[in-house]
C-alpha cells in the first residue's frame, strides 16, 4: 500500500505540474494598451537544445557520494 500511495503521489505533482506549466503557457503581459503573451514561441517556455547540452556538460562540482558510486560501479563493471 505505501509504494501505491507513493505513487499517487507522484502522479498527483505531475498533474500540478502540467496545470502550472499551462499556467505559465498561457500567461500574459500589457504592453502600452495590447495584452500580448510572455512567450513568442514555444522555444522561448522550453529551450530543448539547451536543456539537453546541460545533460551532456558535466557538472562542474560533483558530489563526493556521487564519485564514491562511480568507483564502485566502475570495480563491479570490472568484475572486481
């Protein structure tokens, strides 16, 4: 029952998310007497292109825990 509830749970923040999403989506500012939107296209909400060069850079500070499992999978990888 708990993971089941986790997973509601997560299910129910990605729902929120979404309507947060859409609100930011549809939002809108004045400009002199015109309402026009925040966003000129859908690149200007999300920038995939650089969302993905951020995955690939690697983080300039790594956590020491993180460097800990790298080490320890890289061994089992080795079969060591």
């Amino acid at each position: 029952m708990r993971a089941y509830n986790l997973k509601r749970v997560d299910k129910e923040y990605d729902i929120h998310l979404q309507a947060w999403l859409n609100h930011a989506a549809t939002a809108t500012k004045e400009q002199g007497k015109k309402v026009v939107s925040v966003y000129k296209d859908f690149q200007d909400f999300f920038d995939y292109k650089k969302r993905l060069r951020e995955l690939e850079t690697p983080t300039k500070r790594t956590e020491p825990h993180l460097i800990r499992l790298a080490q320890i999978a890289k061994k089992a990888n080795e079969g060591q």
